[in-house]
C-alpha cells in the first residue's frame, strides 16, 4: 500500500526500523516550540527521525516566528552526520490547509462567509503574521473579485518575501507512514472505514471514527494524530495516540518519542 500511495507525493515514508518524534500542534507558539527544540537536541539520537503534525500556524501570538523556528531546527538538524533530507517530515495541518483556502478566497462563490468561517477557527494571527487582517479582507471581499484577488495576491507577496515560508507550505505532506506499514502519522485523524487514498478532508478535521477505533487501522498497528478539535488533551489507546496539550490555546506543546513496534518511549510537554 505505501509504495502506490508515496507515487501520489502527498505521503511521506518514514524508515520503520528507527526510532520516531512526533510533534503535536504549536499553533504560533514560538517559545514553547523553542523550549521543545532544547529538550530534544538532548533526547535524540543518531537515526532518529521527526515528523511534525502539522498546525504550526494559527491561534497563538507569534506565527512567523514558530515557522522560523522550525525551519531554524531543520537546518540544524540535517547539519548532523548520516541525517538525510527524508528524516525530517512536516504534515499540512487544519490551519495550514485554511491558509491555502484563503490564498484562493477569490475563487469561492461566497468569500465573505468563507472568511469568517476561517476567522472563527484561528486564521486572524496567520493573517496578521504576512502582513493582512480580518477587516481588511472582509473589505475586499465586499468590493469584489478584483479587490479580493489583490488582497490575497499581496499576501503571498509577502509570504514570499520571507525566506523559507512559501517553500515551506509548497512541501507539506498529508500523512506519513513507516516503510513496514506499522505506523501512521496524522494531523487530525482519519475516518477507518476509509483507504487513505480516500481520506479527503478527514486528515484536517478528523471524524469521529478516530475516536472509536477497537482495531488496527489495516496493517498500521499504531496511529499517531498532533490535533484534537475537541480539545480532550494527549490520549494513548490499543491504536491511536493524540499528542494534542492545547498549544497556543492556553495549555503545552506535546512531542514523543515512538519505537518502531508503536511503543511510546519519551514524551515532552513544555
């Protein structure tokens, strides 16, 4: 199955015989991610891999300079002896997928109430974060397609203009699962009665399947989700792990440590 979906390039492999971290929604949370970042430069060890969870953007006071932050990481940790470029993974989370939605507001047949919708789930410091604001794009989206479409056009100018940004959001993946198949990682969740090939918007916005799994998801003995919409905290199941601490919403960043048989080894929260 990972073979045919990878051909896809929404999904990235991971090798299954090391070990993995996870980490769970920041959500503009640039001190936090720092703090996060410390302490797993002292945990980590040579083969280990990381995949962040997507929802790096969103809801909490410093979005640019969490994206900064990550990027910062990265560039160190593919600087490490024997660290290849796939050894680090980023899934497109709710709020990144939000953002790509309002990059394109001018194509959607009712902007304005897209655009409160996106308001009401967190985009406002996204949007502050490269240079717009709520008002702003209520106003150009009440002036018309031309309006709305210079709006958006100088937001990505401005994404832009930001080194590593826009690269950043280009290479996001929709799920990443171990090459033996044994482990699946996810912003939001998945519906089960579903292939992945099939999961849709499930992997933003999760389904309430997620919650009642009693069995493996196919040949995946563990799945590995960074969000939770219904806010219940950091959960560990038979199946299913949610790394979700409320981060940029009040509670802590959330990050662990998986060997390769789904077994939890090491869990942060900062």
């Amino acid at each position: 199955m990972a073979a045919n979906l990878t051909e896809t390039n929404v999904f990235a492999t991971l090798r299954g015989s090391g070990r993995i971290w996870a980490v769970g929604a920041i959500h503009g949370e640039v001190t936090r991610l720092k703090a996060l970042h410390t302490s797993l430069s002292e945990l980590m060890k040579p083969g280990d891999q990381i995949v962040y969870l997507g929802d790096i953007l969103g809801y909490g006071p410093d979005v640019r300079g969490a994206v900064d932050e990550v990027l910062t990481y990265r560039r160190a940790f593919l600087a490490q002896p024997g660290v290849e470029v796939d050894d680090i993974i980023f899934l497109r989370g709710a709020q990144e997928e939000m953002w790509q939605k309002l990059l394109q507001l001018s194509f959607a047949p009712n902007p304005v109430e897209v655009l409160k919708w996106l308001v009401d789930h967190g985009i406002g410091p996204t949007l502050a974060a490269y240079g717009g604001s709520a008002e702003e794009g209520m106003l150009a989206a009440r002036d018309g397609i031309g309006s709305l479409t210079k709006w958006t056009s100088q937001l990505r100018q401005n994404m832009r203009l930001i080194d590593g940004h826009t690269t950043l959001m280009s290479v996001l993946k929709h799920a990443a699962f171990t090459d033996d198949d044994s482990l699946l990682f996810v912003n939001a969740g998945i519906d089960p009665t579903r292939p992945l090939s099939a999961q849709l918007d499930a992997f933003w916005w999760g389904s309430s399947g997620f919650e009642l799994m009693d069995s493996p998801y196919g040949s995946y003995r563990l799945v590995v989700r960074g969000s939770d919409r219904r806010r219940g905290g950091v959960r560990t199941g038979a199946f299913t792990a949610t790394l979700d601490s409320g981060c940029g919403l009040g509670g802590k960043l959330t990050a662990a440590c998986f060997a390769a048989d789904g077994h939890m080894l090491h869990m942060i929260e900062v």
